[in-house]
C-alpha cells in the first residue's frame, strides 16, 4: 500500500512498511524513511508507485484550468474530493486527485485552505484584485529586466533620471527601479554610486558628495523660505571713523572692521566693529528660526552655503561706502607702552571707508615692508600702528599660554586656499602669520575675550569657547569645549573667550551679540534683559545643536578639500609629487594639503621630503595610492617646526578613507576663526589639540 501525504508544507508519496495505531512507517522513493501521522495521509493507493503517482500528478496539476475550477468549486466550503468529482466528472483515480490537491494548493489567490484536504473558493472581487496584482507583477518583473539590462549596458534608463539622486540616498526599496539597480550591481560587482556615475545618473563625483550632505542636513533645500526683512535703525549715533575690513576678494559676509583715531601724539583710540545683525533679528522670530536650524555658514572650496539670506546679509554686511550698524569695541591704547588704557562698547552705524582684499595686499603688507616703512597702498599707517600693537598682543597671550604649562606657539605653518571657477581649481599657498592675518586675529580674540569678560561681569550667560582643566588625561583637559559660563582658554592665553566676532555667519555670535547688546543698553539690569539668563535650557540646546551642525559642516568640507585635491592632481596631470612625512606612514603633499598614508613605508624622520608615485586615484571614495620613489631633503630643524603644527600624534588626527588618509582638525579643527582669508576656506589643518591663534581666530574674515 503507498501513502499520498502532507508533511511540513510539502507534498509527500511513499511506500507503507508497517502500521502501528494511528502512525504509518513509510519509504520514501529517495528511499528516506518517515514516521507518517493518520491525520497527515490524504490517499492511499496501490497504483501506480509511489514516485510514479507524484511525477504525474505534478504534471496533471500544471494542465488543470483553475478558472473553471474555482467556477466548478462555488461558494461553499469543500473537499478535495467533492470538488474532484465534480471536476473529472468521475470519482477521481489516485493520480487525478494528487493532482487536484497539488493544483489547489499552489492557487491560493483562487481558493483559501481550510484544513487538512478543504478548500473554500475565493470570492469573485477578492480574485479579481489578486489577478490584478499577480499581472501587475508580472509586467513589473519585465520592467525590471529591461531596467537591468539597460543598466549592464551602463546606459540610464529614461524613467531614472527624473528621480535623480533619490536612488542613491534614499531610495524606495520596494521600487522595480531601486531593485533593478541592485540586480545590475550585483551583475557588474559594481557599487551603486560607481553604478550611477557611469551611466550618467550621476554627472560627477562633486555631485555625490554635495548631494549626499545636502540630503543629510538640507533635505528640504538650501533656499531660504519668504521673510520679511529688517529694516535698518534710524536712531543709532553716526561714529566719528572711517572703518576698513581686511577679507579675501571672495568675502561676502563682511561681519568686521577697523577704525584707528588719535587722541594726542601718544595716544590712539582702535575701534574693532562688527555687523549687528542682532539688532534686527530677534529671538524666536522667523529670520532666528532659519538661522537657528542652520547653525552656521556652510563652506566648501568654490561655493558656500550661507546661514542667513543674502537679502539680509546686504543689508548689515560692512561693505565699502556704506554707514551700517555695528557693535563696536573701542580700545584706548597708549603708543609708547602699549599699554590698554581703557575699552568701551558701543551700538553705532559705523561708515565703512574700504574693503582690503587679501589678493591685492598680502604682496604689499608683508613684515619686512613694516618694519622699513615701504610700499603704498590703503590705510598703510592704520596697518603700520595695528601690525605693531598685535604682536605685543601675541606675546602677552603666549605669555600667559606658557603659564598654564602649554608649549610656546608656532606661526611658520603654511595655510592653502581653495578657488575653483568653472570647475578649475587653483590652491594657493599663503603663510599662516602674515601681517594681516595676525591683525585680523589678534583684534578678534581680543574682543572675544572682553566681550566674554563683559557678560561675565554683568552676570549673564554666553556661549564661550573653553580649553585646559577638564577632568581626565591631558589630552581630555586640553580638549576645546563650548560651555555657558566664563572659563579659561588656555591654548590662546586668555582668561575667556566668548565666540562673538561673526553674527553674520555663525549663529553662536548672533545669540552672544543679544547678550552683549542687553549689557550695552541696560547695564546692571542686564540680566533681566537678557534674552538667555543664567542656566537657560534653550542655551544649553543651541549649544548642543551647533556642536553637531558644526561638527557636520567641517566633516563635509573636509571631503570637499580633499576631493578638490584629487581634482588638482588630475588638473595638472601628475603622477610624480614631493611631500613631507608627518608621522610614520603618514605624509602631506607639499605643494596642496592632501594627506597620505603609505602602508609599510620605511621609516623616514618627520619633517623629511621625499617623491612619490601617485598610481591611482578616486574621487568618489576619496582614496589615493601611491608608492615611495626616494628621499629628497634631511630633516632640519625649519622642518620640523613645520611639521610639529601638524601633529599627529593624536589618532584622530587622520581620517581613514580607504587605503589612505585625509586631514582632519581634532577638537582645535573647529576653532578657526578670524585670519582664514578665503569665503570658501575654513582651513580644517592638522594639528595637535592645542589649539592656535589662528586656529581659535581664522574664520571671522571670511
């Protein structure tokens, strides 16, 4: 006797060695042999043979016409072998009926299982959308092969373009077209974004790293909703100066100047402006919440991403010609000592007499024509007294740095700047220390540090920049942290420092501009006028929202100098480069800030420069190989003093991408602030976590 039966889902026939009660010990055909339960058998027949009975019935079930069937079925609950005797016209023979319950079983669109052997016929407009659907994916699934047969071609399929980028990002993973492309990747071992690049979705490798950060932090887009724009205060008192800013040619968002007045023949009055933005904007209102939600201006090398509208910033930039409003520090200073005499702040339109552009001056201004009084060009006695006072500035500052335990500061390190047209890119090399970036710096941490002590004074909270005595190892305590009260800043020297120098850029300024206004117009009521009193739980939110938006915009601009330096090497066709050795594998570019790891490289003293073989590049996963070809210089001490601003002994110092590595700031990294020339260059050095003048004060000239 053999067995037609039900095991596990599947469909079973074998032959009946014994009986025991309710429980049947059968061979199967492969020979197998199964403990079958009573309840499981659905027929038991003599013939034909067990493997026989399932290849026919298999077959006899793909003939079966399920239309009529289910038509044959009606709409009452049934067995198997009802419906078969309907169907066949006859008691169905052994091989009819397996087949029957084979058909019935894969239809489960046309009829619902209802227990062992019983079915029940679907009802009509439940078939009717299952058949829909069933047809639906059949044309999808041919839809789809065209899709991947397009796609193996490295041809884009028409109906990919109009979504864009959405297919590498944030795609529908349930999509015929997001399935299609990772058939096709699978096919070509290709990545999807290698996919898209080369069938065109993707137009470059720029393309993907812009749209991948603006999808991530701008997914509703980088343009600015409908706003109502301030309109300039008419009452402020006219300053009696004739101010000038020092930027690069590329500067939009002119948030400082100077102003330089005498008193008598040893006495002079320097006046640091910056824009007022605040007094305009006010907190909560709409133009607060889009500068709230983008924390900051966004730069990466030919292009930025402004925090405020342009409209707005027009109206408070400090452009040449116009009066605009300005939170001013006016700085009291005796010539002959150098000595601070007496500061005062002040809310006033400030006339703006010139704009210094970095590009026309920075071959003039340098220290030796200083020192000997040479070369022409605007404001050159302003510059001449400003150039002596900052550097009896920087030695008080690296004075007080040295009595906190720090190493003296080193200023020889060479910055680069970004300028891209037309897809071009230049990168210009530009020591840090120059004349004007000193002065820039210098001013500005000056005024970040009274205005710091200012609120301080006046018992109400800031945002200030905090280094050195924190709790665990060194490096723990010298990391740079934003706190709400006034501490500290032991890598610039300063007993505070309160970010407040670039309200037109930097949402942190604007909110300790409020704050600094509050002290100026109320004084000792300061506190109750205060937008933000002490413990503030929305200071403490913006804080942690800007360390985070922060943190973003300099990873990405990060990838964006460096995928610009991968555009130079090709650029300029070059597979033979210098460079210096950091630390162990890890080497810089001489002539671009592209940094290198070279595993197994022999070990070659920091500060040393040796050629490379540059073998392959890319710019979509930023990596570079490269191969050591010889030494070219021994290390002297003026190298070594380069490389140890580019410190590495941090591991975190160097971001790993691939096979190689690419700088990165560490906690100092996004300090800079006052002296980086460039609109479109927040210099994210490598460095030690110690942080710098110029990495404390390098971007509020931008």
């Amino acid at each position: 006797m053999n067995l037609f039966f039900e095991e596990s889902g599947d469909f079973k026939a074998g032959t009946v060695l014994s009986q025991a009660g309710e429980a049947y010990q059968v061979e199967l055909a492969s020979g197998k042999r199964s403990k079958v339960k009573a309840k499981d058998v659905l027929l038991q027949f003599t013939s034909p043979d067990a493997a026989t009975l399932l290849e026919q019935a298999k077959a006899q079930a793909s003939e079966i016409d399920l239309e009529f069937l289910w038509e044959v079925a009606g709409q009452e609950e049934f067995g198997f072998a009802e419906l078969g005797a309907e169907y066949f016209g006859h008691a169905p023979q052994a091989t009819e009926a397996a087949s029957l319950i084979l058909a019935l079983h894969n239809a489960p669109f046309y009829f619902y299982r209802k227990g062992r052997g019983r079915y029940k016929a679907a009802p009509e407009t439940a078939l009717k959308a299952a058949l829909a659907g069933i047809e639906k994916k059949k044309q999808q699934a041919i839809v789809q092969a065209a899709y991947v047969e397009e796609l193996k071609q490295l041809r884009l399929p028409e109906q990919f373009k109009a979504l864009g980028l959405q297919l590498l990002f944030k795609p529908d993973k349930n999509s015929i077209e997001y399935k299609a492309m990772v058939e096709a990747c699978s096919a070509l071992q290709m990545n999807p974004a290698r996919l898209m690049l080369a069938t065109g979705g993707l137009p470059n490798a720029k393309q993907f790293h812009l749209s991948k950060f603006l999808l991530e932090n701008f997914p509703k887009g980088v343009g600015f909703p409908a706003t109502d724009l301030p309109v300039l205060p008419e009452n402020l008192p006219v300053a009696d100066v004739q101010a000038f800013s020092i930027d690069d040619v590329t500067t939009t968002e002119i948030d400082d100047a100077f102003s330089i007045t005498t008193i008598d023949e040893n006495t002079v009055k320097v006046g640091i402006h910056i824009a007022a933005p605040a007094l305009g904007i006010r907190p909560g209102d709409a133009l607060d919440q889009i500068a709230r939600h983008r924390m900051s201006t966004v730069y990466m090398p030919g292009d930025k991403i402004t925090m405020l509208p342009d409209a707005l910033v027009d109206i408070y930039t400090l452009g040449e010609g116009q009066t605009r409003p300005a939170v001013s520090l006016y700085v009291t200073l005796n010539t002959q000592e150098w000595q601070i005499l007496a500061t005062e702040t002040k809310i006033e339109a400030v006339p703006m007499s010139a704009n210094l552009r970095h590009n026309d001056l920075d071959a003039l201004v340098t220290e030796e024509n200083l020192a000997n009084d040479a070369g022409e060009y605007p404001h050159k006695a302003d510059l001449a007294l400003l150039w002596k006072w900052v550097q009896v500035l920087e030695a008080g500052r690296m004075a007080k740095r040295e009595s906190f335990g720090l190493k003296p500061e080193q200023t020889n390190r060479v910055d680069f700047n970004f300028y891209v047209e037309d897809d071009v890119v230049s990168i210009v090399r530009r020591k840090r220390g120059a004349p004007l970036d000193k002065i820039v710096a210098e001013l500005m941490i000056l005024a970040n540090s009274t205005w710091g002590k200012l609120l301080h004074d006046h018992g109400i909270p800031g945002i200030y920049r905090a280094q050195g005595g924190g709790s665990g190892g060194w490096a723990a305590k010298m990391q740079v942290r934003m706190v709400t009260h006034a501490a500290p800043h032991q890598g610039l020297g300063v007993d505070q420092y309160a970010w407040s120098t670039s309200p037109l850029r930097r949402y942190t300024d604007l909110v300790n501009q409020w704050q600094i206004i509050a002290c100026v117009q109320h004084g000792v009521t300061a506190a109750l006028a205060a937008p933000f009193k002490p413990k503030d739980a929305d200071l403490f939110a913006i804080v942690s929202s800007f360390d985070a938006a922060y943190a973003a915009y300099g990873d990405f601009q990060t990838n964006m100098e460096r995928y610009w330096c991968l555009r130079w090497l090709a650029q300029e066709g070059l597979r033979q480069v210098d460079a210096v050795v950091l630390k162990d594998e890890v080497l810089r570019l001489l002539e671009i800030p592209l940094i290198i790891r070279l595993p197994g490289m022999p070990q070659i003293a920091r500060g040393a420069q040796v050629r490379l073989e540059i073998l392959r590049w890319d710019e979509l996963d930023l990596s570079i190989e490269a191969r050591l070809l010889e030494m070219l210089t021994t290390v002297t001490d003026e190298d070594l003093e380069d490389v140890a601003e580019e410190d590495l002994e941090d591991a975190g110092a160097v971001i790993d991408v691939g096979a190689t590595e690419t700088g990165t700031e560490t906690e100092v990294g996004l300090e800079a602030e006052e002296t980086n020339p460039s609109d479109v260059d927040i210099e994210l050095q490598v460095s030690s976590s110690v942080a710098t003048v110029e990495d404390e004060a390098n971007t509020s000239s931008n």
